[in-house]
C-alpha cells in the first residue's frame, strides 16, 4: 500500500498561481506513476497531468496544458503540481495520486486538499 498525503491548497485570485504538493509513503517502491485529478462539485473526477516515476515522461489534459506543471522527485518520493494563470473554473478538490507497477490505473489516492478561485 502507498499513503499519499497533498498539502498546497487554498484561495487564490483568478490569475494568481498556486503549487501543490504531494508525500507518499509506504511501499513506494511499487510506485510506476503519480499524477494529479480534481473534482468540482457536481462533475466527476477529471484527469489533469501525471508523470512516469522511471522514464519521468509527463503528460497533461488539454485542459491544463500550458498552464499546469507536473514535476516529480522519486527519491523523495514527492509529486508538485504548478498551477499558473488560474481561472474562476480550476475550483475543485485536488487529488494526488499513485499508479502501481502491474497496475492499469491510479489506484491509490490521497485525502485531497481543496483550491478556490476568486474574481
């Protein structure tokens, strides 16, 4: 099991930037990805970016690309977001989470931490 704990959220004004962060812990060893999702109220949970833990190859959603930056380090077994120009619609819950090897999914999460974006 890997435990994964964000930490990084909260208000900010559209146009403004936030960063968040995310630990794991346990068996990281077993970590092939991480990658960060959000959730607003009333829409499901949507895929933003995630990065490759070996070949640290990253990739975006359309939606947040240019705008957001993924960047990991495995040997502290840390996963940032970087989040630039940010729009009244980014508001969501922030999920961090983990791909392990043999696994086709991201299937371990964090608890989320929230981001509001203000006009």
């Amino acid at each position: 099991q890997v435990q994964l704990v964000e930490s990084g959220g909260g208000l900010v004004q559209a146009g403004g930037s936030l960063r968040l962060s995310c630990a794991a812990s346990g068996r990281t060893f077993s970590i092939y990805a991480m990658g960060w999702f959000r959730q607003a109220p009333g829409k499901e949970r949507e895929f933003l970016a995630a990065i490759n833990w070996s070949e640290r190859l990253s990739h975006y959603a359309d939606s947040v690309k240019g705008r957001f930056a993924i960047s990991g380090d495995n040997a502290k077994n840390t996963v940032s977001l970087q989040m630039n120009n940010l729009k009244l619609e980014d508001t969501a819950v922030y999920y961090c989470a983990a791909r392990l090897m043999k696994s086709s999914t991201f299937n371990s999460w964090g608890q989320g931490t929230q981001v509001t974006v203000s006009s």
